[in-house]
C-alpha cells in the first residue's frame, strides 16, 4: 500500500498528473483557490499550459495568474 500525503496541495499537485483531463482541471481549479499556499505547485501548473486538453490549459493559466498576483513567483 503506498503512503499518501496528508497535506491537501501535495495531493491536488498528485492529481495534475491524471489522465482524466477533468480530475486535472479541478485540481486546478482547486489550487487556484490556495492562492500563495499553493506555490510550489508552480512548476506542475506551469507545465499544464501545453496539456492536450485546453480546458486544462485555461485553467493552469488563471491559476498561475493568479499566484502572480498573490506576490508568488
């Protein structure tokens, strides 16, 4: 059985590597919503822009404005 993390970014950045592009998309949404706690998720947003999906891809650009906006990164 694997060990997951306790704390919630950790497993909404887990869940950006789905292979539903929904499941992608809310997770997100959802660290969006973290706004600067989620910046460590920066990297895994920033590779989101070029998903398959352009939902996803909208998304991670909102997010990712909007931890610039926040004073991250």
């Amino acid at each position: 059985m694997c060990a997951q993390s306790d704390n919630p970014i950790d497993r909404l950045i887990e869940k950006l590597a789905d292979g539903n592009p929904a499941i992608r998309r809310n997770a997100v949404g959802s660290l969006r919503l973290h706004g600067a706690r989620a910046a460590r998720a920066i990297p895994a947003l920033t590779a989101l822009l070029n998903d398959c999906d352009p939902r996803v891809r909208r998304e991670a650009a909102r997010a990712l404005h909007r931890l610039r906006t926040s004073g991250v990164g």
